[in-house]
C-alpha cells in the first residue's frame, strides 16, 4: 500500500490571529480584566468557523491562559471570516515538509 492509498484523517485546523489595536477589547474574568489581542480560529467539521479570544491582564503579568468569547462584532466576524481565507490560500500553497 502506498502512501498515496492511505486515508488521511484531520481531527482538527487552527489558527492564531493577531486582533489589530483597534479591535481590541477588554473582558473580566474572576475578578481580573484581560485586553483580548489574539483569536483562535477553528474550523468545525461542518464547515462552520468557531473562535475564542485570549489576551493578557490589563495590570500585566502573565495571567492564566483563559479564554473568552468573541463578541458579536460585524467587524470581529470580518476578521474571522478573512483570516480562514487568508490561511485557506497559505495552506493551498505548501511545498510540503522541510
């Protein structure tokens, strides 16, 4: 059997993408506000798009890797739709490994 015969099972694709300065925002979460500055984009296995923000403590410091919902933001949901796009067409374009 070659390689080429084998099916390939994907159990997950994500990405990280960084939320430009001015869409930012804050969120609270036990007690400590966090300015959300990354989402993390997963695509479900029906096609759909699932994101969750993380960020960092507005006090500084590390902070516990919490995340926290995507508002519902047409211009949050833009950027969403735009990043799968944008990773849809680097993904496309692999030279394969190494």
């Amino acid at each position: 059997m070659s390689s080429s015969d084998v099916a390939v099972e994907v159990s997950a694709l994500a990405i990280n993408v960084v939320v430009p300065e001015d869409l930012r925002w804050t969120d609270t979460r036990r007690g400590e506000e966090f300015l959300l500055t990354t989402l993390n984009v997963r695509l479900l296995p029906d096609g759909r798009l699932a994101a969750k923000a993380y960020g960092r403590p507005t006090a500084g410091g590390r902070g516990a890797y919490v995340s926290f919902p995507v508002p519902d933001r047409e211009e949050l949901a833009a950027l969403v739709s735009g990043a799968a796009d944008r990773a849809a067409q680097l993904w496309s374009a692999h030279r394969g490994p190494g």
